[in-house]
C-alpha cells in the first residue's frame, strides 16, 4: 500500500520509520525538517538529525524534507533542487506547485503546478528529472528535464526544447486571438460635429423665432430656453471641431 516506509535502525532498540514516497529505485524518503523534528521523533534522535539524514542519503535514498505544506528534495548528484509547494482548497483539493531549481546558482528554472493528484519525481541521470503531473487541461503529463542543459523533452523519442517553451506545452499559457482595433475614421467624426452643429443651429434659429412671435408669455419663454440650449450644443460642437482636426494632422504627420 502506498505509501510505503523503510526503517532506520540503529541497533538497541532506536528505529525509525520513514515514509517512502516512491517504491522506485532510489528509494525517495520523507524526511521532517528541522524545525518540525524533534516534535514527532523519538528523543535519542533529536540532536541525531543530520547525522541520520546523511546516512540515508550515503545509503542511496534521494531525501525529501518536509516542513509543512513544503517539501525540498536535492537529487543524487547534488546539481538539482527540487520545491513542492502545496495548497488545499476546500473545493479543488490539493494544488501542487513544483519548482525545479540549479541548485549551484538557486535559480528557479521550472515552476508548474500539479492538479489534484501526486507529484512524481525521478532521477534517471545526473543533472536530469523526469516529473509526471496534470496540467491545467487536465491531462497527465510526463517530461524530462536537463537542468545543465535547460531543456526538456515530452517523451523520450522527442528531440530536446528550450525549457522557455515548457509552460505552454503543458497549458500554462492561454493564447488568445489578436483584434485589431477599429480603424479610427477622423474624417467621419469633424463630418458628425458639423451635421450635429447645423441642426442645433437650426433648433437654435427656430427657439428664436418663437421667442419673439410667441402668442403668449410661456410660449415666448420656452423659445428662449431652446435658444440658449441648442445655442450651446451648436457652440459644443463647433469648439470640439478644431482639436479634432488638429488631432487628425498630428496623426498624419506621425505616420509620414
């Protein structure tokens, strides 16, 4: 049943009982770290940490610390460096982010995230994982990585790419179709300005006439409303017209 475990014994009674986290060859063993060690090991190996780290890894297990919610892992030849974040939500489960890192330099070289399900790792070659996760289309995904190299292959027949092309071949990146904006038509908008500035003159010309001709107070009132009002939108529009031209030659000269 997995996972499976391996037993550190010393002989006298102290063994220890470590998760194994692959049956796999290395062995892969969960291992606290140390601020979490003393809290769940017995007490002859508390000052005994990483004296026995350092023997199950001389033993040939591949060691992954773990400290909370996460997990470092180095690889055998000492050249890769291995982080698994992980974050539970109450409605999607378990989300893991997996970092692979040169270890020599720290940089972070592979960060995706694994979707619901375990996290595999292994370490065919020196300097090379191979990892299998589900992507953000859901699919299970298995590649290698040559971190000397910075490359990766999908499956083994494929040719080596470029570990920036990584993340959209495992759905990280959601192309969208360019639009193009729509072509700007300064020619029909001065044409607007001067038909809309026409008509409120007209408006405008109209409200004056019932101004002065109106057979009552209230009609005369009203004309005269109409006249400072579309007297404004004329003035609106006749104002705006100049910077629009001013804005259409700027354009002409920028592309000249």
């Amino acid at each position: 049943m997995w996972p499976d475990f391996i037993v550190y014994d010393e002989g006298e009674g102290r063994a220890i009982h470590f998760d194994a986290r692959s049956l796999d060859e290395p062995p892969q063993v969960s291992v606290l770290a140390a601020p979490c060690w003393n809290a769940r090991m017995p007490a002859w190996a508390h000052d005994g940490r990483e004296r026995i780290v350092a023997r199950l890894r001389a033993s040939g297990c591949i060691v992954f610390e773990e400290d909370g919610d996460l997990t470092t892992a180095l690889s055998p030849d000492g050249t890769v460096r291995i982080a698994l974040h992980r974050v539970e939500e109450e409605r999607r489960g378990l989300w893991v982010t997996l970092q692979i890192l040169d270890a020599a330099s720290g940089k972070v070289l592979v960060n995706e995230t694994n979707y619901r399900t375990t996290t595999l790792l292994r370490f065919p070659r020196p300097g090379v994982v191979d990892v299998s996760l589900t992507d953000r289309t859901a699919q299970r995904r298995h590649f290698e990585v040559d971190v000397a190299a910075r490359t990766f292959r999908m499956h083994p027949a494929d040719v080596d790419e470029p570990l920036a092309l990584l993340p959209a071949r495992l759905g990280q990146v959601d192309p969208r179709p360019f639009v193009a904006p729509a072509p700007d038509r300064p020619a029909l908008r001065r044409g607007l300005a001067w038909v809309c500035a026409l008509g409120s003159l007209v408006l405008a010309a109209g409200g004056a006439w019932m101004a002065l001709t109106g057979p009552s107070l209230e009609d005369r009132g009203i004309g005269a409303l109409g006249v400072l009002f579309f007297g404004a939108c004329a003035f609106s529009f006749l104002r705006d017209w100049p910077r629009q031209r001013s804005v259409v030659d700027s354009d002409q000269e920028a592309r000249q």
